[in-house]
C-alpha cells in the first residue's frame, strides 16, 4: 500500500470470526520529533483513509492517551470523534475515536 503501510490480509474478516466488532485500526501513527508540526500526521490520516475506502470498509478507529492533547486535536481535526463507549468512561487513560468515512465514488 506503500511506505509503513501493511496490507490487510485478504481474509482479515475471517480471521476475526469471532468478534462482532471488525473495522480497520490506526496504531501507533508516531512522527519522529524533528518532523512534527509539518503535516506528516495528517497525511498519513488521509492515506490511511483512502487505503480503508479502498478496502470497502465504512468506518476507521484508533486509540489515543487521553492526555496527548496535540494528538486528540489533530484526531478531532481529522473527522475522528470520541466512540459513545469511550466518551462515558471517564476513568480510562485511553479514548477510542472513530471516523465513519464518506463514500468517496
């Protein structure tokens, strides 16, 4: 899919049989310091949109530290909004966001 992307597996759904919620998840989206505040995060936002549209999924999720300020901002600016589990509990150190993605055809 390109630099630091992976490709999903063609049977990721299948794999994960068990579970009622499957959708793609961000991990780990970390800009080395020197490269921060230039649009590097929010490029790779995007790509990851456009490979998930691609892969014909409605939705994308990533966790984040509930006090990485920089982060939640940049998330929020993004689509991203708290999912309604996260957003009642108050007591976690990690949120979960969720993006639903517009149809792009």
């Amino acid at each position: 899919e390109g630099p630091g992307f992976f490709p999903m597996p063609k049977d990721w759904k299948q794999r994960l049989a068990g579970s009622d919620q499957v959708w793609p998840h961000i991990t780990n989206l970390i800009v080395y310091a020197p490269f921060r505040r230039q649009g590097v995060a929010r490029i790779l936002c995007e790509a990851a949109d456009e490979i998930v549209r691609r892969w014909g999924e409605p939705e994308i999720r990533l966790t984040c530290m509930r006090n990485n300020k920089g982060a939640r901002a940049l998330y929020e600016s993004q689509g991203f909004s708290l999912t309604p589990d996260s957003a009642a509990d108050m007591g976690s150190e990690l949120l979960e966001y969720q993006k639903v993605l517009q149809d792009s055809s």
